[in-house]
C-alpha cells in the first residue's frame, strides 16, 4: 500500500502493509530513534508522537490511518521555538528524565500549555495518565510544567 | 540499547536473537525441532554452548540455557538468530517444543525444601526466662507481595565478535559479572571479553545478575555466528519472565509483659526466590535484619530460608530485601503497641531507646539515632493529637460500614538504610577505584559508576579538594577494558564507598603532586573497618558499613461506603548525612515515594503463581498524578562530610506507615499488601 504522509515537515511516500504499528514504521524506514516500541499497548508513552498535532502513541497507530497526516516526532519537535518553552521549563525546575519518556512528556507538556495557557493542576495531573514509568518526582515535574507554561507566555507576550 | 545506531552501522549484517522460552513452568524438555530455516538463521541450544552452561552469582547458579530440566515458564531454552524480524518472527512460531509438564510448586507459604547454605539464624538471650515474664502473646503472619521494577528500558545486550575477541553493550549495574559470565559461557579467557557499560536511572538495585543472562546469551549468538547480534526483549516479556522483587512471608510469636515491653520473640521467614536463588544470602540476610527491627528484643529466636519454587528467578529490588523485613517487624511492632493498649509513639520510643541496665546488642544501639527523624516526624505531622483522635473514633464505632461519614487512620514507622554489603561480602566484591593527574593538571577518573549525578559531584569533590577547575576532571571511557572492578552498584555502594575511595586518592594526589613529577597514578582498595565486624549468629557487631535512618506518618482516609481509600498526606523525616542537591535529593524520594505506595496499594502481582498475560494487561503503574501531598525535610546527623545513600528510605518507612493507618481507620488487621478498596470490601463483608 502507497501511503503518503508529512513526516517532521516533510513529504514522504511510504510503501507498507496497511496494519504495520507506526512506532515501527518510523523506526525501521525513518530512523527515528527517539520512540521505542516498548509496550505494544499504548500504556507506557514511550512511542508518543504528535499526528496531526496531538500526542497519541504511535504503537496503537496503523500504517492505514496516516494517509495525508502530519506527524512529528520529538526530533522534528528539537528544532522549534516551542519545545525551546519547554527545555527551559525542565532545566529550570531541574528534572533529569529517564531517556526513553522524554518524548512523551515534552509531546504532552506542548499539547497542554498550546491548549491551556496556564495550566491547573488537575490539567497537569491528565497528562501523566498517559505515561508509565517510575522516573521523575511530582514536585519537580509540577515545578517544570510550570516554567515551561510560563515561558511559552512570556514568548507570546500574554 | 541505541538500537537504530546498530542497525545503520550494520545493515544486513546485523542480526536479531529472539529468546525460545519454555512452555511449561516445571517439566522436562524432550526436544527442541526448529524445522526448517531460513539460509543463515540459527537456532542455538544448551548442547551449542562451547564453555559452561551457568550464571554464577557468588555460590550459586542457574543454566543459561535449559538443557533438559525446565524450571519456570518462560526460562530460555534457545536462541533464534536471524536478519530479517519478520522472518525471525515467523521462524519463532514454527519452532515445536516437545516437553513433559509436571505440577508446579508456586507457594512458598509454607518452609520447603531450603537449602542449608540458605539458611540463616539469629539465636540470643535466655528465651526461657523471657517467655515467663510475659502476659501476653501475640502471634501472626505477615507476609509481602512480588513487585516489578518496570526498568526505563527492557533488558538488551549487543554482541559483536571480533576474531578471538568480543565486544558486549548492555545496561549492567555490575560489569564485572557481565564480563566473567560471558567469558565462562564461551569457554574464554576474562581478557577476551570488554563489556561497554549503559547508564539507566532508577532500576532499583534490579539488573545486577539479570543482565549478564541476556548479554550472555547476546555474546553466544553473536560468538556462534560471527554476526553482531542485538538481543532485545519487548516490555511484555521483561514483565513475565525477568526477576521480580521477592515475596516474603513471616511467622511471628512476640512475647509482652504487663507493661508492654517485648520480652522475647520468634520469628520464622520465607522467602520465595523463585526457580533459581541467585544473590540470596545478601537478600536473605537483610529480609531477617529488617525483620528483626529496631525494637530491642531481650531474647530472640529467628531462622529465615529461602525457597525455591517454579517462577521465574524472585529477586533484588531496592535495598534487597530491607523492606520486606521492616514491613513485618514494623506491622507487627505497631500492633504490639495496640495490645499493650499504649501509644505507639510512646511503645516505639521506648524500644528503641529502653531504660533499662543490661547491655543492648549494638545492633539496637544504632537505632537510637532515628530518635531525632522519629520525634521531628511526629511533630510536623501532629501525629500523636491525631493519632488520639482517630483512636477514639474506632474505639466507639463496631465497624467500619456501621459509620456513616469518612473515617480516618494514621500510622507512624521508623527505618533504615543499610549502604553497601553486609559484613565481609564488601570486601570479598572488588571495590577498587583508580585517579591519574597528568603533566597538564588533568585528572583522569576510572570508575564503573557513570551516573551523572555522582559524576558531578566527584567532580566538585575532586576540584576542591585539588584547587583545579572542575573542567579539567574527566572521566574514563565507561569499558571494563578501561575502569576496574568496581563491583555492582547497588545499596547505594557508589555514593558511600565509591565516594570514600575517590576522596583517599584525591587526597593522596593533593599530598605528593608538588613533591613527584607527574604523572602520578593513585589506586585505592576498600578495606573493612575493624570496628564493623559482623557475627549474625551471635548478634555481636553491625551489619552494614554505613547506615542512613527516617521516620515517616502516613494518614488516610476510607470511605465507609465505597471504600475508596485516600491518602491525605505523607511526612517523611530523613536523617542521612550530607545533602548535596536538595532538589534532586526530594525528586528522587518522591519517586521512591511513588513505586513505595504502587507496592502498598496499587501494583498487584499475585504471589501464587508466576506472573502471566493477565498479570501483564492488569498491572500498572502508579502515576505521579495520583500521589498525595508529600512532606520531606533532612536532619542534620553530625557528620557534615558524609554522605549517604537515602533513595531506599521510602520503600522501608512508608508501607508500614500506611497499613499502619488504614488498620486504624477501618479496625481491620492486615496481614499483607497490596491494600486495595476492593480488598477493604472484601474484608469487611467477612468480618
């Protein structure tokens, strides 16, 4: 099956079979190596990209369903002033993440603050009902998500 | 495992190890027929393995492969090597197992067939007399659940042979074992093998022996083959068929006097190892200290096994075993205080610090520096106004369904922290460390540990202590090739005896860099205190070579007719030497506190019987969202210059504190964790 799609903000055309995991597909034909298939179940994170904009774990996403859809990975994520927002929010509050959740908390800490300018801490407390790991401390994830919110303001000046 | 790296290095060339797992958890293999292969695909057995089919740890062992005895389901049988993952996948499913299944044996409830090495005892004071002062007795069993360490990552390994030589990638927190276990499965020589060592945070003491299985068997492929081989399991099968922590159960008979005071106690401990004890006599030791406590006891009978049964390797989880045996001794200590009718403050006070003339074994007498964590605890929670008022409360109600509004319970524990091995095994496990300054100043560091928060500060330690900026530290590559044995990096053993090595070469470095030219090597050994001699049997000395000590409260709240249970908040007062990075210090126990309560209420593994795919689909983590409001502060304990490991603090203080208070809130007496709403139902229905 042809299926073309937007990877990192580019075109590319991918021949697979339509029920290939697309946590597999960018790894073994894009090398994209900051997912991992981990769980298979779409409990862990570890494979969270942004499809169309909103995180979703890429395990649970078939080849079939990315026709004509954008996807970013956190490698094309790197390059923009938002994850910037988010970094400086991390490294304030000093927390050291486990590698392998990292994409999925800077993937969910964007969608969040990009929908709630400053945040609750009910809001915050959804996101990290997407993610299984035993990395991170409350009080400095909180702190991060924080800073991060505030300095996604502060470069929007509201 | 930077697997994608692999794959555009070696293309083709590179090949993929699936695991053929046994089907049955206790039987004997026939055979095992792969069918047939695609050109170059593999199919390794026990009868391929060119040197010894083992993994030792210490005295102990296990098969790297099962030759003919199949003694969990699950345990590795071959390895299916190929190029293509898809064909290996299709490969895998057309492999017939022939094996002849016997009944398993899961439970270890009951003392089984233990070994006498595995046996351990403690036997002091005039048992005799002491029963006869005492009025009461009270009697019960306690035992603790399997819990997952749910590492960052699953376990991996990349092998690449080069001539007579190999070359192994892994997560190890012990290179060295990686390193003698590859060399005595391919029948080579030590200097043969370098292991490249992979950092991975919070894997709580686990991957000390586990990993040199799979990098064992990632070496045998690779080495039969002549391919470079990566060997990686997926999340579903690190959960089913890697080391879990191991459940422990207790018999207890504790002897009271009219006043309360324990006179005497017996105390009989299981611990389910699973099909192969590995690392038990550490684990076992530290599950009979932690049982014992920190309660002073005049006269003791204690004897703890370990017990094989037919589920995958049970084994070290944070602190080895410290927690389970605190769990019990602290449990069971709250519910003296109970039957003596006293407050457990109070009762706990006066145990650890008894107002009495005999002498008390120095194993006691260390407690007493908890004193100050356990009085500061009290306090910042308004334990004890607390405590009277929840206690009155259950006095007046008969059952918990039987009050009408929310109903509240607190519970109070005390703990420790043993750093580094017990007694002598610190010094029987290499621990050397070696620092270069060269004609530039530089100084070079060797040291197994790369964790980059220990990096940083040696790094500071060593630029203080040598006036040199902390740019001109550097660190050797992280190969067994390059760093000496620093055995395995658990109990906290790179923060206190790493740290106090470093600093005798620095020190030593800062004497003679201005008297010699440099370059100057500096290496130094640990070398066991005298004053830390151990005698288990006798009860004379103290184990550890360095202890850290907290007091936690845990309050909730049950709801009387869902049972919903909430934690209302957690105090945790930490007496443990110097603290470095307050920030990070406070994140890494609110992870601690996390995984602690995932053991206490949320993480359900069941004990009889080896974890399966339902096991797999229900369990989960706890998420950091759902962590109550958490209070951590630090004691200052004298020392200014030493610090402490202190991560294993929660896992030892908080789920004691916690059934503590969940007793007290619904009167119901529990004998083992988790405690979940649904358990609390079920209990209260039957009672």
């Amino acid at each position: 099956m042809i299926i073309d799609f937007v990877l990192n903000g580019k075109k590319v055309r991918l021949n697979s079979k339509p029920e290939r995991r697309l946590v597999d597909i960018l790894r073994d034909r894009y090398s994209i190596s900051s997912i991992t298939g981990d769980c298979y179940r779409g409990s862990c994170g570890n494979c969270m990209v942004l499809l169309q904009g909103r995180p979703v774990p890429s395990c649970l996403v078939l080849a079939a369903n990315i026709r004509n859809k954008e996807i970013m990975t956190l490698e094309g994520f790197r390059n923009t002033d938002e994850y910037r927002d988010i970094e400086g929010g991390f490294e304030e509050a000093g927390v050291k993440l486990c590698e392998p959740v990292k994409p999925a908390l800077i993937l969910l800490v964007h969608d969040l603050i990009q929908r709630e300018e400053n945040p609750e801490q009910s809001e915050i407390r959804n996101i990290f009902r997407s993610i299984e790991t035993r990395c991170g401390g409350e009080s400095t994830l909180f702190r991060a998500i924080h800073l991060a919110a505030y300095f996604r303001r502060s470069r929007n000046g509201s | 495992m930077d697997e994608i790296a692999y794959r555009k290095q070696y293309k083709k060339k590179l090949f993929t190890a699936v695991t053929v797992r046994s089907p049955v958890a206790r039987g004997r293999l026939r055979s095992i027929d792969s069918g047939s292969l695609p050109t170059g695909y593999r199919l390794i057995t026990a009868a391929d393995i060119p040197g010894k089919n083992r993994l030792t740890v210490f005295q102990s062992h296990m098969p790297v492969l099962a030759k003919d005895i199949l003694s969990y389901r699950g345990m590795p049988l071959g390895l299916l090597v190929g190029n293509d993952e898809e064909e290996l996948s299709t490969a895998a499913e057309r492999i017939h197992i022939d094996a002849v299944p016997a009944e398993p044996r899961f439970l270890a409830a009951t003392p089984g067939p233990a070994t006498k090495e595995s046996d351990y005892r403690i036997s002091y004071g005039d048992m005799d007399f002491q029963k006869q002062q005492a009025v009461q007795v009270l009697e019960e069993r306690i035992s603790t659940p399997p819990q997952e360490h749910y590492y960052p990552e699953p376990h991996s390994a990349f092998a690449l042979r080069k001539g007579r030589e190999i070359e192994v990638h892994t997560y190890s927190r012990w290179p060295y074992h990686v390193k003698t276990t590859v060399a005595e499965v391919l029948g080579i020589n030590p200097e043969q093998v370098s292991i490249q060592i992979k950092d991975e945070q919070t894997v709580l003491d686990g991957k000390v022996w586990s990993s040199s299985l799979v990098a064992a068997h990632a070496a045998l492929a690779a080495w039969l083959t002549g391919k470079p081989v990566l060997l990686r399991y997926n999340r579903q099968e690190d959960f089913l068929y890697t080391s879990k922590r191991a459940p422990v159960s207790a018999q207890l008979r504790t002897h009271l006097s009219a006043e309360g005071y324990i006179t005497a106690r017996e105390i009989d401990i299981s611990c389910d190892a699973g099909a192969f004890p590995l690392f038990e006599e550490e684990m076992l030791e530290r599950i009979c200290l932690g049982a014992v406590g920190q309660h002073y006891c005049p006269a003791m009978n204690l004897t703890g096994r370990i017990v094989t049964t037919n589920k995958p390797p049970m084994n070290a989880f944070e602190g080895l075993g410290t927690s389970q045996g605190l769990f019990i001794s602290e449990v069971h200590g709250g519910r003296a205080a109970y039957m003596s009718e006293q407050d457990p403050y109070e009762w706990k006070k006066r145990h650890i610090k008894p107002d009495i003339e005999e002498e008390v074994p120095r194993f006691y007498r260390e407690a007493e520096a908890v004193l100050p964590a356990l009085e500061s605890v009290v306090d910042r929670s308004d334990y004890r106004r607390k405590h009277a008022a929840y206690e009155m409360r259950r006095k007046r109600r008969s059952s918990l369904s039987k009050t009408i509004d929310m109903s509240r319970g607190i519970g109070l524990s005390t703990g420790y922290q043993g750093n580094g091995f017990i007694g002598r095994k610190e010094v029987k496990l290499s621990k050397t460390v070696r620092v270069s300054m060269d004609t530039a100043g530089n100084l070079s560091i060797s040291t197994s540990s790369i964790s980059e928060a220990l990096q940083s500060y040696w790094k500071e330690m060593a630029a203080r202590t040598l006036d040199i900026s902390p740019e001109q530290v550097h660190f050797t590559s992280p190969a067994t090739s390059t760093v000496p044995d620093t055995g395995p990096s658990i109990l906290a053993r790179n923060l206190t005896v790493t740290s106090r090595l470093l600093k005798q070469c620095f020190d030593a470095i800062k004497k003679r860099r201005f008297r010699e030219a440099l370059p100057i090597e500096i290496q130094r050994s640990y070398r066991l205190p005298p004053k830390h001699a151990w005698n288990h049997e006798s009860f004379e000395g103290y184990p550890f070579p360095q202890s850290a000590w907290g007091a936690s409260v845990v309050e909730v709240e049950v709801d009387s007719i869902s049972f919903e249970l909430t934690i209302r908040g957690i105090w945790l007062m930490i007496s443990g030497g110097v603290v470095i990075n307050r920030r990070r210090l406070v994140s890494s126990l609110e992870e601690g506190i996390r995984s602690a309560l995932g053991w206490s209420y949320h993480e359900i593994l069941s004990r009889g019987k080896a974890p399966d795919e339902g096991d797999w689909h229900r369990y989960h983590l706890l998420p950091p969202a759902a962590t109550p409001p958490v209070y951590i502060d630090f004691l200052e304990d004298g020392n200014r210059s030493t610090i402490k490991g202190i991560s294993q603090l929660p896992y030892s203080t908080i789920p004691p504190a916690f059934a503590v208070a969940v007793s007290q809130a619904t009167g119901l007496d529990f004998d083992s964790l988790p405690i979940t709403s649904e358990r609390l139902k079920e209990l209260e229905e039957s009672s």
